[in-house]
C-alpha cells in the first residue's frame, strides 16, 4: 500500500503518494481543506475562558521560530459541554 503524505509547494499544501522522495505519484492540491482543518483542530483546542490557542516550533532549515495562533473572536464562546 502506498504511503500518503502532505506537503507544501510555491503553488499550495498538497495530499497524496510519492513514487520516490521529491517525486509525486499522484497530489492533490489541498491548501483550503488543510488551512480549515487546523483552524477546526486549534479551535477545539482552546480551553473554557481561553481567548487563543498557540503552537510553536523551530523551523529544521533556517532554524527560525515559528508561532501559529487562533484566536477566538469575541462573544463566539461556546458551551462545548452541550
């Protein structure tokens, strides 16, 4: 079975098998699903009384620091215990 993995290009995020490391077998270009998944997923991770949730890591090639944060808008706090 092939292995699926997600990668970045200049033109978007993309889905799919690889033939070899560099080479594509099939892709799918999925920049909106990607971006809405981590919003959905960085939402769900904001605490009661929270107003954002953060995630930091370093990137491997520049060594640079990289920070991303959703935050959630006011008065959209919801009962997530219903």
């Amino acid at each position: 079975m092939a292995e699926y993995h997600v990668g970045c290009g200049l033109a978007g995020i993309y889905a799919g098998t690889i033939k070899k490391p560099g080479e594509w077998k099939n892709k799918s270009e999925v920049t909106g699903e990607a971006l809405r998944s981590v919003a959905e997923f960085m939402l769900g991770k904001i605490k009661p009384g929270d107003k954002a949730y953060e995630i930091t890591w370093i990137n491997s090639e520049s060594g640079e620091k990289i920070v991303l944060t959703c935050h959630r808008e006011a008065g959209d706090e919801k009962d997530r215990d219903n």
